[in-house]
C-alpha cells in the first residue's frame, strides 16, 4: 500500500427516526441506548446493506465460499481483510448543520463542519459551578500544584463526562499556514433521548404477554447527526463504493447529499434506527477536522511529551495477562502494543505511566449476522490518554553542529510518521470494527488546560440537547 493511495472517509450518519443502541444503562425492564453509534454497528449495518441484496445475509442465506464467487471475494476484502479493508471507527454525535451560521460575523474566517469525540478522562469541571466550563489536565496546569481546583474559583471538580464537538477553522486545511495556537471552538453534545414504552408479545400465540412490559430509553435529537472519519486505501474505497451502487438500492438523497437509507441499533420492527449514511471522500492523508498531524507532533515536541487519547475502547484481549514485573510492562506500553499493530516507533519511544490516565471497561454486543450475543471483553475505556515520550528529543541534544540539526530533523520524519500509521491504523484487536481509534495529541489537551493556550476560553457546557452553548 503506497503513502500516496491513503485517503480518508466522511461518514456521516442522518436519523430519520429514533435509535436504540445496546451497551447503555439497563435494570429490569429498563434499557437506555448508547448516544452514539460504535464502528461495529454502523460497520454491521452497512455489511448488511450489500448481503440482504445479493439475498446472503443470514438465516435466510449466506455468504459464498472463498474463490467461488468474485463478488463475495470483493465483500471480504472490503470488511475483512486486516490489510485492506476499510477501518469504519465510530461516529460521533455533533450538532446539526455548519459552525459556520453563528460564527460568519468575523470577516474572512471560514468555518468547516463539527468533528465529535468522546470527553477524555482527564476532562474536569467545576462541582459548585458547572457553568466555569469544562478544563483538561492532561498535560501540567501552569502556575498549579497540588490537587486541582477550578481555575476559576478554586472549588472542587468532578471528572466530565459526555461527548465534544470541535469546530476548526477551516483555513487549518492548509496547514502551514494556521497557527497552532489560535482559538478553537468546543460544545458539549448530550442527545436528548425519551422513553417509550412497549408490550412484549409473546412469539408463540403473537398476543401480548402477560406482566411483559419494558420501556427503552431511545435517543431521539432532531438537533444531532453522528459523524466519523474512516482511513481506507483508494482501492478500498472504490471497492466499497462499488459494492453499495451494485446493490441496487437506490441511494437516497439526505441533506443534499447522495447517501444510502441503513439501519443501525435494536427494535427495528418497530421503526428505530433508520437514517441515511451519507459517505464523503476526503482529500489529503491527514486525519481530517483536527490541525494537521505535523502541527500536533510539533506541539508535543514542544511540551515533550505525545499523548495518544483513544476515541474508542482499546481490546487487548489476553496480551497483558502474567506480566507483573514493572519493565515487562513498560516494554510492552512502549513497544510491544505497536508492534502488534504492525508498527514500529523510532528510537526511544516510551511509555510515561505517571502521566497516563486509564481506565478499564468491557466491550460486548449483539451480533447481527449471527444472532448472538458478542463476548464480553475487557477493553480501556474511550476517553483514557497513554502518554509518551522520546527519549533523548533532538530539542534537549540538539547542539550547534550541522550534523546534529540534520539527525534531528531524521528524527522528528520518523515520529511524524509513525504517529501517522498510529493514526490510520489504530491499535489493539477488533481494529476494523473501529477499535482502538486514536488521535495523536488531540488539540483538546492544549485549548481547554487553564493558563496554557493564549487565546484559550476553556469549553463551557450549559443546558442539554444538541444545542448546547459554549462560552
Ligand atoms: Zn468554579
């Protein structure tokens, strides 16, 4: 696979009706949707988009042996194959419509569509009052020591939780030319969900079935579509794209946009879960809507420090059961996590544990293909950031010596690109159902820490619903 056949996908997902995602709150006769959509089921979905109509989707059919059929072979290299096929990580919910509206007040400044993400863990905000905004701790607090308070009045916080939307300005799509520190915007996004209440039927007799009430917390937010950015390869892309015009399934018109009519979620009979996808492709081998990698290495070297915040659950099955000793683990952090993934990182590249913040969680779900439910894995938890650094950084041995300049420079195109295949790649298992998705040193970390970013306005969560407010 060359550099240059890299490209990156918009997916964007429009409800058209409620959704009900498992994997959210549930007790009893209660279950609440996720407010987001993973990789594994907007990737699900779309598979069965292409099955159902060449009539292999299960039970009804299934799919042809490996080589007998050039169209089954095709679907597989598209969802399947860990070199080629295209990694569909999840989708985020961000406000409806362009940032643009509100902002176009300021003369010659063009505004580029929201891109969602899940709050990291290290994301805090003010207890006594929520409205000083939400602050990262990421990265050391200038002027702060001891435990953190407010950077506003000093009170107790309590951890964030919940999902951002960032809006960039668009001019950063040259970026060389953006400067890294200038003002970002940042919402909070809660899509609002409502109960519904629903009689279970018994299968047998098709009547109600008695004392079988439930009610489903479905979301249901006319203000928020969900949003995601797929790396593929060129040939990936046009093989997917191919695959969906040859379903014969009309693509529909959502948003002016060309898209095609999925399901995602549970209690589709009864109507939920129905939207329109709407797939875009991307110039440029960036991870798109954040500054460019380049511009966040760089601000990394600066600080020293590269933190890797994961946008979904991180799968690591077995790999880190038996290993106690300290160095076993730190070798396995540093360099044995990226090697599973295929990739190699240059020289000195080492975990920093007292400045990573994890948390474990478990992953699972209902697989549709098989009418089952998914194992239950241990996985970190979206929003946890592995810290690293290099050691030796060309700033702290860099000398007056040409020769020092030019190994630096060497340095710094081996990080840049190894954080790119980071990127694109992702880590840990399950990686094509959008596990392990990261964002090298997310510029959240920089734009909320208080005290760090010169134009900085810390982002300010008020109200809920998709219209929430920022500073
Ligand atoms: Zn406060």
């Amino acid at each position: 696979m060359t550099e240059s056949g890299l490209i990156w996908i918009e997916a964007t997902f429009y409800p058209d009706s409620p959704f009900m995602i498992g994997g959210g709150f549930e007790s009893q006769n209660l279950r609440e949707s996720q407010t987001f959509i993973p990789g594994s089921v907007i990737r699900g979905a779309l598979a069965a988009l292409i099955l159902e109509a060449r009539g292999w989707l299960w039970p009804a059919g299934e799919l042809p042996e490996a080589g007998s059929d050039p169209l089954a072979d095709r679907f597989c290299r598209t969802f399947l194959d860990q070199r080629r096929a295209v990694r569909m990580t999840a989708l985020f919910p961000v406000p409806q419509g362009s940032p643009r509206t509100k902002e176009e007040k300021e003369p010659g400044e063009r505004w580029d569509r929201w891109i969602g993400f899940p709050m990291p863990l290290t994301a805090r905000q003010c207890k006594a009052n929520p409205e000083h905004g939400i602050f990262d701790t990421a990265l050391p607090i200038p002027g702060h020591t001891g435990g953190i308070g407010c950077p506003r009045c000093r009170e107790r916080v309590a951890r964030a939780r919940g999902w951002l939307a960032y809006a960039a300005p668009a001019t950063e799509e040259t970026p060389e030319n953006a400067a890294v520190d200038r003002e970002r915007h940042y919402r909070k996004v809660a899509p609002a969900r409502r109960t519904v209440t629903r009689v279970g039927i018994n299968r047998f007799t098709e009547t109600a079935e008695k004392g079988m009430l439930y009610s489903l917390r479905v979301v249901d937010d006319r203000h928020v579509v969900y949003r995601g950015f797929w790396p593929a390869s060129e040939a990936a892309w046009e093989e997917l794209e191919s695959l969906l015009n040859e379903t014969g399934w009309p693509a529909v018109a959502g948003q002016n946009e060309r898209g095609w009519a999925v399901k995602v979620g549970g209690n589709r009979a009864r109507g939920f879960g129905r939207g329109i996808l709407v797939l875009r492709r991307l110039p440029g081998a960036d991870r798109p809507g954040l500054p460019g990698l380049m511009q966040r290495v760089q601000m990394g070297q600066q600080e020293q420090i590269f933190l890797l915040t994961l946008q979904s659950p991180l799968i690591l099955g077995d790999m880190l059961l038996g290993r106690e000793s300290e160095s076993s683990i730190r070798r396995w952090w540093s360099q044995e996590i990226f090697a599973q993934a295929g990739l190699t990182p240059p020289p000195g590249w080492e975990w920093v544990p007292e400045l990573s913040v994890l948390e474990w969680s478990t992953v699972s779900g209902w697989s549709q293909a098989w009418r089952l439910p998914k194992a239950v894995q241990p996985a970190l938890a979206a929003g946890s950031v592995l810290a690293y650094r290099l050691a030796g950084t060309p700033s702290a041995a860099a000398t007056a010596a040409a020769e020092a300049t030019a190994t630096a420079a060497e340095v710094g195109q081996q990080l840049t690109a190894f954080l790119a295949q980071v990127e694109r790649n992702g880590l840990g298992l399950e990686r094509l159902a959008g596990f392990g998705d990261v964002v090298v040193c997310h510029p959240f970390h920089w734009d909320a820490n208080p005290g760090r970013a010169r134009n900085q306005r810390p982002a300010t969560a008020t109200a809920k619903g998709g219209r929430s407010e920022v500073s």
